[in-house]
C-alpha cells in the first residue's frame, strides 16, 4: 500500500502502468482489494503515467485508476 488515509477511508496504489502487464495490474489491485476486505475503504484509486479506467469486481468493490495530472488537480478526496 503506497498511500492510505484510515480517518477518510481513501487508499492509493502508485504504478506508472498497470495495463501493459497483467502481472503488475493483478498485484496493485489485489494489494487494494485485500485492504478493503479488512478495513473499511470508501474510495481506492491507482495513479498512473496515463491510464483512465474504472475497475468494478464481482465483490462489489470498485478501483479507480487515474493518470497522474487527474489525480493531482482533484480537489477532494
């Protein structure tokens, strides 16, 4: 886990790729989901170079995945 805010329920995964490689994409996200069958979680995200896309899984549980600019001018949590 590179990033998590426990009091916000916010965590973030840094890759500078996870769609390239199967193998990397599996282990952002596994590290992510496994947090949240522990402890509640509100919103995951991985940031990255430059890939935009949502992942929803079968246990209901949903990874954002931003490029880096997005994530920085957000301006909330």
């Amino acid at each position: 886990m590179d990033f998590i805010i426990p009091e916000e329920g916010y965590a973030v995964q840094v890759a500078y790729s996870v769609q390239g490689d199967l193998n990397t994409f599996d282990r952002e996200t596994k590290v992510l989901v496994k947090l949240a069958e522990r402890v509640p979680v509100r919103r995951m995200v991985i940031v990255t170079h430059d890939e935009e896309q949502t992942v929803a899984f079968e246990s209901g549980k949903v990874i954002e995945i931003l490029p880096a600019w997005k994530w920085m001018l957000e301006n909330e949590i």
